[in-house]
C-alpha cells in the first residue's frame, strides 16, 4: 500500500547531505564556545555552516543568528525590534493578517503585556497585503512604528508578499519577514530586500527539526529572549547546537527540484478541477511558492477530509488546529474573504522534491471517493 | 467492522477501544471535543475534555497503535446538551445532561458522522451490554452492577444500538484498572469522573445562578401560605429537606420537604414527608430499546435515578405516555428525570418523567 507525503510545507524529508552531516557532526566531541582543540574544531564547524547559510540568502557571516526555531527567529525579532523601538517612543507593531501564529501571537502578546499598539494590514481575496493600506498606516504612524513585519510568502496558500515593496515604503522603519516557506524555494536575497530582519527554519528545506536562524542586520542591537553564555552576539544565549547546524547548512546548499515541483503543481490543480468543477483554488489569480495548493471543496468539513485521506494513505493538511486540537477556521482565508464555513472546507496539499507522478496519480484515484463521503459526512 | 472508538482520555474507553482492536476490528479512536474554551487541566473527578484529557486519549490511541483525531462537537454539545440542561431547569425540571449526551451526541452526531463516512459503528467505554436474540440487538445491564451505565443508554433507539459496541460491559472496574496496567496505559489510575463536565467548578448551584439570574420569590405551604424566601427556584431539588432557611415552624414540629417547584410564577412549595409519595408515575417521549410497549400492562422494574435501585412495578404504554404503577410508595419524584423500565436485566425503554401521582 503506497504511502503518500503531500504535507511537504509542514515538514519535508531530511536530504541525504543533511542526514550524513549530523550523523558526523553528532560523533564529534567540543563545545563551540570552549577554547581549546576540541572547542575549536567544533567552532570552525559551526562558522563553515554560518558561512554557507550567509551565502544562500546574501547576507554577512555575522548577520546569522541560529536558533532552535523559525518561531524562536521570529519572536527575537518581533519582540527585540519592538522594546528597541519602544526605547526610543515608538510603540506600534505592524503586521499582516495572514501572519503564521508564530508572529501573531508574540504580535498580540506585545499588546496585551507590553504596551504596543498593534495595526493589522488587510489583504486582498488572493492572499497578498494591501500595499495601499499599508502607506495609509505609515503615513498615519509612521514616526511611532517600531517594527513592520510581514511575511515572504503565505505558509497555507503560498501567496508571495510584495516585501521589496513593503521596505521601500517603510524607509527607516525596521522590516522583518518571516522567509520560513520561501528559502529554498524561490530566490531570496536578504542584502537586495534592504530587511533588518529574517527568519528561517531547517526542516521546511531538508534539514533537521530543532533548528532555525535569524538573519539580522549587522549593527542592530536589540534585546535579547534568553541570557547566559553571551553566544550569537549576545542575542541568543545557549550552546550551539552544532550537529543540527552543519546538517541545516548541509540541507541548504541542496538543489530543490523546482520545475519539477511546479509541474506537478499545476498538473494537480488542473486535474482536481476538472473532477471537481466547484473547487476554489486560493490565491489562483498571483504568483505562489511552487509546491503549495490550497483548495476549498465546498460542502465538506477539512477534518474529516483529513481523516478519509489518511485512512486512503494520503497525508494532507487542514491548516492549524488550536491548542485543544480542534480543527479551526483558518484566519489566512478567513482574510482573503472566505466564510467560516468555507474556511472549514479547505485542504492545503504541499509537494516538495520527493514527490513524484505516481503520488499525484494516487491521490487522484483516492479524491472522489474522500470527496463523496466527505459531503455525506458534512453537518454544518 | 470499522469502527470509531469514543475515546475521552479516561481509561475505560481507552480499555474498549484496545478491546475492539483486540476483537479484530479495524478502529479509529476519536476524542469529541466538546467545550469552545476548554480548560487545560482537569482537577480531580471534576471535569473532562480538557486539553490534558485530549492529550492523555491520544496517548492511548498510540499505545494501542490506532490512528487518532479529534472531532469539534462543541457546537452540537452546547445546543443539546447545556442548552436542554438549562431550559430544564428554568422550567422547573430536574434533567440528566449524560443521558442527553448520549442520545443527542455520542450516539446521534458521532454516530451518524461515522455511518456516512463508511463506519458501521461506535465504540465507547459503557459499562453496558448488547445482545443478539430473536428481537435483534438488545441493550443490558453490565456485569458490573455497581458501575452500570444502561440508565444514560436508555435513550438509544433500535437503530442507535445496533450501531453501539460497548466491550467493557461483562468486567468490573477493578479489572479494566488492572487490564489497562497491563496493557500499559497511562490512564489506568486516573481517577473516575463524577460531576457534570460542562461544570468544572462541581457547584451545580452557582453555575445555574450565573446562568439563570437568582431572582428570588417565595416558598409557601400546600395552602398557600408564604412562609419564607428562595434565592432561585431552580436550585431546589423535589424531596430536599435541607437549606431552605424557614423560620415559621410546622405546628408539631415536623420537618418541611419541597413538594413542588413552579417556574412560572416562581414558587417553590413545600410540605410533610408523607406529601411526596407517589405511587405512579407517567413519562412524555418514549424511546424503546427493543420490543414496543404496548397498552397490555407487564411486570418489570423502574429506575429513576442513574445508580438508583430498580423498584418493582407494573407498567404500560397508554397511546402517548408510558406509565408505570410502583408496588411499593416512593418519597421524592422530580420530574425531568428519565424513568428506565426493566425486564431483568434487559433495557425495555425510557420516558421523560412528565407527571407523578
């Protein structure tokens, strides 16, 4: 019985590189942060890495900061940029409404515990940031922002964000993007975006869990999550976590097999459509990350349509679920206009480099059936 | 079969859903989320389908090797659960929110749900048992007489039932304990819960206050007389002796119990012990577990409470209500409550208690 992976924006498999790079890296002994032999070696290890990552996103060696998560990249900088800015009087954060809960609750939680203001940019039925209501807010607020973050491509529909855009309209206000679905991906240069701030993750590219780094610009000082030992320029304390850095290093400098990803894309939504004419494709009409496609299948509920695939072999996604695991209303399509109940009829199937023909040609096999007992299931 | 096995996180369901397996069925285990805003620990007995609860059924799920989701009833819970609990008592009815749980969720919204998705059934930790005879699949009492459940399953129709599996019913409680151990569940000492879910507090009064406003009135004598104040009618249960804050005395001394409670106006009445007792008792909505009732009178038993005692009665099905005549007088009948007939063991049917006499 196949067993087939279309959940590749949640995690994706660890490369070959990678896996061989941790496996080494975990065998060797040295504290990065000690000064003798084995400290040393360790470190040179971890700069080799740093280097490569720098490299990737066009950005200096000294402008990355590991961290243990794309979640924990983004809280230093949503929250460094904000008591920074809040040193100097400006207390306002500004976010978009397709944020990944990694931004929006540290986002709420800086209003709720810290005194900021929070102003949310709106987006279009395709997903992407209003531009003009964002200069309406810069231009209302702009000597009070301290930090605009808007992320570089939506992880649930993968719609791209003008951030090119965003950072010429907000001048000497701080940008920070959360690029965790974007590297690798499609091309990412931290240098030309002219940010102050970007995060990333290592296992959305083949690498492993537990492992992400925060590209921050040079000179920027900003408080820090965690104190102790003074690493990673004094903003994220902790020892090194070495095996997992050389294998994210690793991961990155893999090929991502692009035009593939792209044709199975598309051969998938042409397909699914004309099984299924009713079908909405979300974001259809701007440019998206190439493996990520978000469809509402109307009359159904996502969980249950979840449960039929995995039963079918096929591991898709519904979006988030909260805390108590309870299937929500994604707030991503919520924004993009759609109803509660429509928001609650969407899947999000992501490929990645493994994904082949044959896992397209099942999962259309197994659709029609899902689809039928789906809409006999559906109460609301 | 492929089932879906009810899983709350306790472990009597964890138990049914690895007897299921067991049993060579092909099993999903499900936790029913039933609270908006759950909260994240369960204290003690009180409570479930906490977030701690969801966490402690998927464990289970894993350690049996089943696949395991959670389903939002949130919505469907709070309209015909917590709603039907609180209309109940506003008008002046004392009702049992598990067995409406069980009628209108575990056995309707999740039963259905899981038919249309190509299940043929439900697993659930019940202590209760079915049986195949000449009348089909038939609902009955647990081994286990102390921990028996058929009372909150007496709302099951035919239909319902034949799509219930409850593999817990021939084994006390002591063993399914043991047998969890064994088998290595986490759950196997968490303790049993008791009270209402939906009022994790355990202050059945207070949350009723909150819900219902405490508008106060009066509590009068058989003969109208005020003779004190109530802070809520609906906090009083018929047969209640204690908390009712009297001053004026009964001429001999005797004691008052509440007789009656009417919401329309308000009052609560109250009375002499021997004012209570009733010999029978008729009940609105019927629901057969097997065979219908029919106008022929047939001698079984009546249960009223969920772990009451089965008192010996005669009983009928006038057309409308189902009646049941008691052999022996009993004290304190609210209505509200489910009256369950009994042939043995067997679950005949049941009736919302409508009036007494």
């Amino acid at each position: 019985m196949p067993s087939i992976y279309v959940d590749h924006a949640a995690t994706t498999p660890m490369s070959p590189a990678a896996f061989e790079a941790i496996s080494t890296q975990l065998q060797v002994l040295g504290n990065p942060s000690s000064l003798h032999t084995h400290g040393r070696s360790t470190r040179k290890s971890v700069e080799d890495a740093r280097e490569v990552i720098a490299k990737q996103v066009h950005c200096l060696p000294s402008e990355v900061i590991f961290t243990a998560s794309g979640t924990e990249a983004n809280n230093i900088a949503l929250k460094g940029l904000y008591w920074q800015g809040r040193s100097q009087g400006k207390n306002v954060v500004v976010i978009s409404a397709i944020e990944h809960h990694a931004i929006l609750d540290p986002a709420q939680w800086l209003k709720d515990h810290e005194g900021a203001e929070l102003i949310t940019v709106d987006v279009t039925a395709d997903g992407v940031i209003d531009l003009v209501s964002l200069k309406n807010i810069i231009d209302k607020k702009g000597s009070e922002i301290a930090v605009i973050s808007i992320m570089h491509a939506n992880n649930e529909t993968g719609t791209l964000q003008p951030i090119s855009d965003v950072v010429a309209m907000a001048g000497q206000i701080p940008v920070h993007t959360d690029a965790v679905q974007s590297f690798k991906k499609i091309p990412l240069s931290f240098s030309q975006l002219g940010l102050y701030a970007m995060s990333l993750s290592a296992h959305k590219i083949g690498g492993p869990l537990g492992i992400g780094a925060l590209i921050l610009k040079r000179a920027v000082e900003i408080p820090a999550l965690l104190h102790g030992g003074g690493q990673e320029r004094e903003i994220r304390s902790g020892t090194l976590n070495a095996p997992s850095i050389v294998a994210f290093a690793a991961a990155a400098q893999d090929e991502y097999q692009i035009a593939q990803v792209i044709e199975l894309r598309n051969e998938f939504i042409k397909q699914v459509k004309e099984q299924f004419p009713d079908v909405i494709i979300n974001g259809k009409n701007v440019d998206r990350l190439p493996g990520i496609v978000n469809v509402t299948f109307p009359g159904t509920q996502s969980d249950t349509l979840l449960l039929l695939l995995d039963k079918a072999n096929v591991s898709a996604s519904t979006g988030s679920a909260c805390s108590a695991g309870v299937h929500e209303a994604s707030h991503v399509l919520l924004a993009m206009g759609h109803t509660q109940q429509s928001a609650q009829s969407s899947l999000r199937f992501s490929f990645g480099s493994t994904s082949t023909h044959d896992d397209l040609n099942f999962i259309l096999s197994v659709l029609p059936d899902v689809i039928a007992r789906g809409r006999a299931a559906n109460t609301k | 079969m492929k089932l879906i096995a009810a899983m709350s996180g306790g472990v009597d369901s964890a138990v049914a859903a690895a007897r299921a397996v067991e049993a060579g069925h092909d099993v999903i285990g499900v936790h029913l989320a039933l609270a908006a805003n759950p909260q994240k620990y369960r204290s003690g007995a009180r409570g479930c389908c906490t977030i701690e609860d969801s966490h402690d059924a998927r464990r289970a799920a894993d350690v049996i090797g089943i696949p395991f989701y959670i389903w939002d009833m949130a919505e469907e819970f709070h309209d015909g659960v917590v709603e039907d609990f609180l209309a109940e008592y506003a008008a002046g009815r004392t009702p049992n929110p598990c067995l409406r749980c069980n009628e209108k969720i575990k056995f309707a919204a999740v039963l259905d749900r899981a038919r249309s998705m190509g299940f043929d059934g439900v697993v659930t930790g019940h202590y209760a048992r079915t049986q195949i005879s000449e009348n089909g699949k038939t609902l009955h009492r647990a081994v286990d007489h102390a921990k028996d459940q058929s009372y909150v399953l007496s709302v099951l129709t035919i239909e319902q039932i034949a799509g219930a599996i409850f593999p817990l019913g021939d084994t006390t409680k002591v063993d399914i304990r043991k047998e969890a151990e064994a088998r290595g569940l986490a759950v196997a000492q968490k303790p049993d819960s008791h009270d209402i879910c939906f009022v994790p507090s355990g202050d059945n009064a207070g949350w009723l206050r909150d819900r219902l406003g405490s508008e106060t009135g009066p509590i009068v004598d058989q003969d109208g007389n005020k003779i004190g104040e109530h802070k809520g009618a609906y906090t009083y249960t018929i047969g209640q002796r204690k908390g009712l804050g009297l001053t004026v005395p009964t001429a001999d001394g005797s004691p008052r119990f509440v007789l009656k409670i009417e919401p329309v106006t308000n009052t609560v009445v109250v009375g002499a012990r021997e004012e209570l007792a009733i010999t029978t008792m008729r009940g609105e909505r019927p629901v057969w577990c097997g065979p219908k009732v029919t106008d022929k009178e047939q001698a079984g038993f009546v249960q009223i409470r969920a772990h009451g005692a089965a008192l010996p009665c005669t009983y009928h099905f006038d057309g409308t209500l189902l009646v049941a005549n008691l052999s022996e007088p009993l004290l304190g009948l609210a209505t509200g409550q489910a009256m369950v007939i009994y042939d043995g063991d067997r679950v005949v049917g049941s009736a919302t208690i409508c009036q007494t006499q």
